[in-house]
C-alpha cells in the first residue's frame, strides 16, 4: 500500500471514510488490486520507485462531491490528481503526477450537457469521450462536425487541458483555444464559472470567451490550479463538401518555398492540417530501405549528398496532403488555386486530385472510410503505429512517449532538429529513423512539431535507455531554442527549466500563484513543474 | 439417482444458456464500444500501418500467424481468466481499461460474449 506523503495511515483511513461518505463506499477505490488499475499502462519507470502510482482513487459523480474530496483533502493534506477519461497515454495515462496522489477519477461525470446546433457549440463534463460526443451528435443529426484528436477515446476536455490538438481547420484544431467557458472546482473547493458563465442567467457562456477582466482560463491548463469540471467548445457547421489533393516538390532545396505555400492556405484558413510527406522516405520503408541506410551510414549527409540521392532515386523529394472543407464549388475553387500558386512557385511541382466526399459520411460506410480524424469522426485506427508488426514481432514495446519539439516552419530548423534526433538515437543504441527526409507535424497551425515516439517498456534497463534518450535530445535541442509544448510527467521539470527566461521567471510566477491559490498544495503537486511551497525539494 | 443427477445438469444448463444470452448481448454492446476499435473485422483499406487490420487486430495476426484467428470475435479458445488478465492488466500496446469505463459487471457481459463459442 503506497501513502500519500506526510500522511498518517490513521488519517489516510480517516480520509477515505469522508470520501466514501462524499461519493458511495463503491467509488472508492483503495485496494492493491484496484489501485492497480490507476498505473501508467505505458509508465517509463514501471517497477521501479520513482513510478507514479496512486494511494487510492475517488470517482465523483457531481460537481457537489468534486467539492467535498476537495474540502477532505484540505482537511488532511492529501494530494489529489484528477483524470478526466484517463486515456492521456505517453502523457501519463490515468496515474498521478506524484506518487501516493489520490486519483479523482472524473469518467463518471459524463453528461453532454448541451449541443447547440445553430450555434455551433457544446457543452460537457470531463468524462465525456470524443466517441460519446460523437455519437450524440450523429443520433441527432446535427449538422455540426467535431474536431477530433488521435486515439478519439480521450475527453475534449482533457484533450484542450493538455494543449491536444487534431486534424481540420486551424481555428478548430487547437482545442484549447477552440474552447469557450470552464466550470472549475478551485482549491479551497469554491466553484467558479468563467467568461460569460460568471453571468447570472447569462444566454451567451458558449458564445463569448473573455467575459471582462483577466482571462484566467489559461491557468487551469497543463497545470494544478483547480479541477475542471465543466468545459464549452465551438464545433464545425458541418461542410457540405471535403476534397484533398497532393502536391509534390522535386527538389530537397524546394522545403522551404512548400512550406512558405503551405502556410499561406494555412493562414488564411482554408486547409485542414496539411500532412506533410516524402516520397523517398516512403520509398525507404520498402524497396529504398538499402539506398537509404546506405545514405546514412556514415551520419548526417551534406546538403550535395542529399540533393544528388534525390536526382538518383528518381522520386520527388517533398509531398504535401491539403484537405479543403466547405461547399463544393469553394473547394475545387480552391483546389484550382493552390495548383496555380504552387506551380508558379515551385518549378516541376506535381498535382495529384484525391478524395471528394460529400458530407456527413454515410454511416453505413464509416467503418471503411479512411483518414477519420480528418472528417470528425473518432477511432483508433492510430494505435497501429505502436502495435506488434512484423519489424517488432518478437520484441514489441510495452508503449511509447512522445518526444516532440517546437520549431518554427523554417526548413532549417527541421533538418538541424532532425539531425539531433538521429545522432541522440545512434548514440543510445537505437534505431534512428530520422533522415533528411523527416517531415514535420503541422497540428499547430503556426509552427511544426519534429520528434518522435520513444518506446517505453517493463523492463527498467530498456526504459533507463529511453529516459536517456529524451534528456540528450531536450538538452541538445533547447541549445537551438527548441522544446516541447507537452511531455510525460517524468520530464515536466526538465521541460519547465527549459523555459529559463530571466532566472525561471516565469516559473516563479506561477509558484507565487500557487501559493495564493493553493496554500496545503493539494492539487496536483508538481504538474509541469509547479510545485507547492513545502514540496519544491521534490523538484527533479 | 442417476435421473435426479441427469435433471439438476439439464435445469443447470436451462437456467445457464438463458442467463448467458442476456449477458451475451450485453457483452456484445460493451465490446463493440471498448474493444471494436481496435479488435474488430473492418477496417479501411489503407488504415495506417495496419496491414489492412485494426491495431489489435493486425497485431494478433502478426502474434499468431495464422495459428489462431487474429478476430477475437472468431476465436473459441479464450478464457474467463485470460480476457480479464488482458483488460484490467493492459498487454503490450493495450492500455490497462478501470472500472469505471468497464465495470466488473460489465467485463463478466464481455466475457460470455468472448467464450460463447468455446470448444467444451
């Protein structure tokens, strides 16, 4: 049995009768068995002691019984962690920050609260999934399209809480900033409603997001300020039409006049994320395997080596996916023109028309229908990229953490970034799959994510090799400027004393707020960093 | 004796298979909201790196070879035990499912829906 620290048994015990007595005894969960069922599935430190295991969970139904866990665990000191659906993989799953937390487990807090159609928008509590919202949506046949993230079995709410991100157009696709209104239960387990919901029998909490006065919303994401238990989100009015095509760009030297291309239809809004691709990168993954590892062998090549293997293989170098939403006539239209700026931009720039769907999708064809995300409708299907294939057959990973970056849309910063990743990769013994044809994630609209997923394993050797891997490549690529938005809770201290700007000011800060705030330090110690006064010689 | 012995079976297996048929369809519905995402039979053509298979799916062809149907839905080997090992545990890529997405309740439905064709 793992305690929370500094507390006694007797007053633990004591704890878990007030919550029984908040939430039903079968609410409660503080057996070995099911405490168990709170780890880390893909946890990079699982067996060993610094995993991050829970003491107990507590699963309200209300925002009533969010209070008084609150209000108990004032009373006693105890750490708490709130989880909305728990499916946060590589960022933690359902486990806590820190070890011996008490998990409040919010999935039974599941209520779609209301769907606005002419208005566009929802409003839910944590433990509604992408799946849940979804199929809410489509039983009505409302016309209204979700933007959703990769696995869809995650809450928008906890999604935009961790800066999650996903597929359609920009204004949509940071789910955070597509938010509008919280309800949070603060730490002294006080309710408040921001933006309009601050209103008395305000019409408008889902309309209008800044309400007056400071915007405070920011401060209950990525962070230990409260518990959230209410969140708005605009949706999409369903597009009558979707179309994406593909452009090609021969040359490796033409990235940065793609990219400058790309972000205009970015900008101005009339592009889904655009999946940036190579075809002799692909080509690698087959028959080019031997000219590629022959390429790299000696280590990162020069800019002629790499301009003359693209004038060998025969193959364009860049691809680009662009997926246009709206009435067909605007989407062709659109079509068209990126055709005629692409081709004037980049000489032997090739156009391949992809798929036209008139939406919604048919449900009866969904189960077939390729590239969901894209169209609002939630699975799984990306969970094949970590499952057991033929490469990994007899040795597949137990689960993976992202390490990704931010970098701007600049070409070179995604050939110097990529290259830290492969050296850091060969340098730990592991297979390193970047190369100069490495292609950035575009789920920010305004910058690229390079990285990777680094395999995680119960088997503490292995997992030490990958811990070292993330702290050689956030150490290399913050020298550049370069760090995560997002990381697993084993590295939020590393990734926070990256952001040193005037000697961790910034950090400060919020420890200051948290003081105010959060004086016994119940919530969520040591989320990105932020540590309660009488814990900051937890900090790793 | 051996009559009174022969009823008490036949009433046990009547009483049985209409309890497991409920708790069948239920296992039905629990595992095409929690499981068919990834272990179900369709799947789009070009689904990402799947060789044309859910992940779970794909992966359990990988895993058996073609020893065992990689549809867990075909298969009729599974045990009550082996299933609730796998979701309360997690196994490899397949995270560790809690009660309070899949209660017990609901992983016993899960269960018979898994092991209604078992080879006795």
């Amino acid at each position: 049995m793992v305690l929370p620290p500094n507390v006694s048994e007797a007053d633990f015990s004591r704890a878990l009768g007030e919550f029984r007595s908040a939430v039903g005894a079968s609410w409660v969960f503080s057996s070995d068995e099911d405490v168990a069922l709170y780890r880390d599935s893909y946890s990079i430190y699982w067996g060993e002691p610094e995993e991050r295991v829970a003491s107990a969970a507590v699963a309200p139904a209300k925002v009533e019984e969010v209070q008084q866990i609150v209000r108990v665990a004032n009373r006693y000191g105890i750490p708490l962690y709130p989880i909305s659906t728990g499916r946060n993989l590589t960022y933690g799953g359902s486990a806590p920050n820190m070890r011996g937390s008490v998990v409040v487990d919010l999935k039974r807090m599941n209520r779609i609260l209301e769907v606005d159609e002419k208005r566009a928008f929802a409003l839910v509590e944590p433990g509604v999934s992408y799946f849940d919202l979804y199929h809410y949506i489509q039983e009505r046949n409302l016309k209204l399209m979700l933007d959703v993230p990769d696995p869809g079995w995650g809450s928008p709410m906890g999604n935009s809480l961790d800066h999650g991100a996903g597929y359609t157009l920009a204004a949509f696709r940071d789910h955070f900033s597509s938010h509008c209104g919280m309800e949070v239960v603060t730490p002294d387990g006080d309710v408040i409603r921001t933006g309009m919901g601050a209103v008395p029998n305000s019409d408008s909490w889902q309309d209008f997001h800044y309400g007056a006065g400071p915007n405070v919303d920011g401060l209950f994401a990525q962070s230990n300020f409260g518990i959230v238990t209410k969140m708005g989100f605009w949706l999409m009015p369903m597009p009558e039409a979707f179309l994406s095509g593909t452009v090609t760009a021969p040359r490796h030297r033409d990235l940065d006049a793609l990219v400058q291309e790309v972000s205009y239809l970015e900008d101005l809004g009339l592009t889904g994320m655009p999946q940036y691709g190579s075809p002799i990168a692909q080509a690698s993954f087959g028959p080019g395997a031997g000219a590629m590892a022959s390429l790299m062998q000696n280590g990162w090549p020069s800019t002629e080596a790499v301009e003359r293997f693209v004038t060998a293989q025969k193959l364009p170098a860049w691809s680009v996916q662009l997926y246009f939403y709206g009435p067909e006539e605007t989407v062709r239209a659109t079509w068209q023109a990126t055709k005629r700026r692409f081709g004037k931009a980049i000489a032997g720039a090739t156009f391949q028309d992809g798929e036209f769907l008139t939406l919604p999708i048919p449900r009866e064809k969904e189960p077939t229908q390729s590239d969901k995300p894209r169209l609002g409708i939630p699975s799984l299907e990306v969970f094949n990229m970590v499952a057991r294939n033929p490469q990994t057959a007899d040795d597949p990973s137990d689960g993976h953490a992202d390490l990704f970056v931010t970098i701007p849309r600049k070409a070179s910063a995604l050939w110097e970034s990529s290259r830290i990743l492969f050296e850091a990769h060969r340098e730990a013994g592991m297979p390193a799959r970047q190369n100069p044809f490495s292609t950035p994630f575009t789920y920010y609209s305004r910058c690229f994510w390079t990285g990777t997923t680094v395999p995680t394993w119960r088997d503490p050797a292995k997992n030490a090799r990958s811990r070292a891997l993330f702290q050689t490549v956030m150490d290399r690529c913050a020298e550049h400027g370069w760090v995560s938005y997002r990381t697993n809770p084993a590295f939020q201290d590393l990734l926070v004393s990256k952001y040193s700007f005037n000697n961790n000011s910034l950090l400060r800060f919020q420890e200051k707020l948290k003081d105010g705030i959060d004086p016994n330090g119940i919530i969520a110690p040591g989320r990105y960093g932020i540590w309660p006064a009488k814990m900051r010689k937890n900090r790793a | 004796m051996r009559q009174t012995l022969f009823l008490l079976l036949v009433a046990g297996l009547g009483h049985s298979a209409l309890a497991q048929t409920v708790s069948e369809t239920n296992g039905k519905a629990v595992f095409d909201k929690w499981c068919a995402p990834c272990h179900g039979a369709v799947a789009p053509k070009n689904v990402m790196f799947g060789n044309g298979a859910l992940a779970g799916t794909s992966a359990l062809a990988v895993k058996y070879k073609g020893k065992l149907p990689a549809v867990l839905e075909q298969r009729t080997d599974l045990t009550s035990a082996q299933i609730k090992t796998v979701v309360r545990r997690g196994l490899y890529g397949m995270p560790i499912t809690r009660k309070t997405e899949v209660s017990d309740a609901e992983l016993e439905d899960v269960v018979a829906y898994l092991t209604r064709n078992r080879k006795k």
